[in-house]
C-alpha cells in the first residue's frame, strides 16, 4: 500500500512539473521570435520587416534591397534565382551564389529541396521577378527540431542545428541572358582580364596563342586536346594534363563555338552563358573535380589543341 501512495505522489509531482514547463518556456513560434529579434539587434540589422501577410502569422522578417517590377509571381511559374544563407548561430554559412545556391523551378515546388519558409517568402514578400531581398526564415518554416545536413552540428558548414533560423539573401533572375552577362562582365572586370571578345551569341572568346595548322576546326573535326574547366569562384571541376581526343560536336555549344575556325597550336579561353553550358539542368557528373555543376552556372574554359583532323 505504501509504495502504491509512493507511486501516485511521484506521478503527481510529474504532472505538476509538466504543467509548470508549458506555462512557462516559450514554443518554438516565441523561441524563433526572440531569436530573431536578438539576432538583428546584435547585427545592427535596419530596416527589417516582419511578414504581415495573413494576419502576422509566418514569423518572417524581410528587407526589399532592390526592387522587381512586372506581374507578380503564381505558384505555377518558373523562376530562377541564386541565394546565399547562414544560420544565426554562424555555424553554417553557404555563399556560393556562382554555382550551388542556384533555383531553377516551378516557384510552388521550392519547398521540395529548400526551407517551406523560402517558397513563402518568395511568393508573399518578393512577389516579382528581379526583386532583390533579405529574409530571415523562422526555424518551425526551416528545418524544423532535426535540422539539416550531416556531421555534428559543431562542424562548420556541414550541418544546420535544430532549431535554428535561416537568414537569406536572395536575388530573383528577371532575365537570365542579361544576367549570365552581368555575371561575366563582372569577373573579367575584378580580375583584370584583357583580350576577351563578345560574340553575337554572348561567348566571351580569347585567342591566348593562334593555331599554326591549316585545317580550320569545325563541328566534324576530331581534336586531341588538353583543357581545364571552373565556375566563376576559380574553383576547377574538370580538367586534364594530358591529351584526350574527341569531336567538337561532342562538347558543350559554347565550347564548339569558341574553338570552330581555330587550327592545331591554339591555346583558347571561353566565358559561356549558362545557356550554352549545361543550362537549366546542370549536371551531376561534371567531372574528375567532382562538383555538381547547378542549374543555369556560367563556366570558364582553357583550351589548347595540339592536333586536328578533318
């Protein structure tokens, strides 16, 4: 009998505690709030404003930097655009707004490899196409209690904790040729590149060494060649150091674009829109480099053909 009354009182005591916890810690919508909250003032954030959209309801926080014009954005169009992201805590930062952090898709399919939160903020708060913006993402619209990515969450840039908001700079692509070539014009301008021409197609092509063979290449030729490919941060995804052959057909347009009318001898640079790379698809296999190449990526290439056969 005595250790049945023991039993009950240690049950009781338990649901005292119990109820005294959900009287007083926050849920995660306040606990996403007051994290926020001491995030933007510690940063020295201005300007910040909460998602109102609804009834106040999201938990979002967002800054138009530049802003889009046109329809606005349904669910059912596709968009493009890049993003960087951070979670508040510092422990995972991804910037690579020039390859990885790329979005090609239906805007009502976002939520199927990024944040619900992020196809939210998208279709409520940036609403058009070329609109630039800051949002901050709640947790509970994140990744939830579980977080994302592998390793401990001790490991930068490997794993986001659980419960931790998401902080995002995203800029929608109105446009993506005018883009691609703002992003080239760009990287030839902050790294003091010369001797790059235009084509009417947006190739940006230097001839570094002329051929000295006489058969022109054209899209028929089989050439034995070395090269070296990046993406716009100078990381390489492929390359090789000694000679491969193939035809020119086999590679990517802009590619067979920069090298028709080159002979054997030519040593050949190339900026390609992502239209002419691997375009709205990218690629999962870009080579010994291993990196995935995302949708819409501009590429650059270093050519140089020893040998033409027509």
């Amino acid at each position: 009998m005595k250790q049945t009354i023991f039993t009950l009182l240690v049950l009781i005591s338990i649901g005292f505690m119990s109820c005294r916890k959900d009287r007083n810690d926050p849920d995660i919508k306040q606990y996403d709030e007051s994290q926020i909250k001491n995030y933007i003032a510690a940063n020295g954030i201005t300007d910040m404003l909460r998602d109102t959209t609804g009834g106040d309801t999201s938990g979002i926080y967002y800054k138009i930097i530049s802003q889009g014009r046109g329809t606005p954005m349904d669910y059912s169009d596709q968009i493009s655009f890049v993003f960087t992201v951070r979670t508040l805590d510092g422990k995972f930062i991804s910037v690579d707004s020039l390859n990885q952090n790329h979005y090609y898709g239906y805007l009502g399919h976002i939520s199927s490899s990024l944040p619900k939160g992020l196809q939210t903020a998208v279709h409520n708060l940036i609403k058009y196409k070329g609109t630039s913006a800051r949002v901050i993402i709640p947790s509970h619209l994140a990744y939830g209690v579980n977080g994302y990515g592998t390793g401990s969450s001790s490991n930068a840039n490997t794993h986001i904790g659980g419960n931790q908001s998401l902080d995002y700079y995203i800029n929608v692509v109105s446009n993506q040729e005018l883009y691609d070539d703002a992003i080239i014009t760009n990287y030839i301008k902050s790294k003091g590149l010369t001797g790059f021409a235009k084509t009417a197609d947006g190739v940006y092509i230097k001839v570094a060494t002329p051929g000295t063979g006489s058969d022109l290449i054209d899209l028929d030729s089989y050439i034995t060649y070395t090269y070296s490919g990046k993406i716009l941060s100078d990381v390489v995804f492929d390359a090789n150091s000694t000679s491969s052959s193939l035809t020119v057909s086999s590679f990517v347009k802009g590619v067979q674009e920069g090298l028709t009318g080159q002979t054997s001898g030519a040593a050949i640079s190339m900026i390609i829109p992502s239209r002419f790379a691997y375009g709205t698809t990218g690629t999962s296999s870009a080579g010994s480099g291993g990196i995935t190449l995302g949708a819409n990526t501009v590429l650059y290439f270093d050519f140089t053909v020893s040998a033409v056969s027509n």
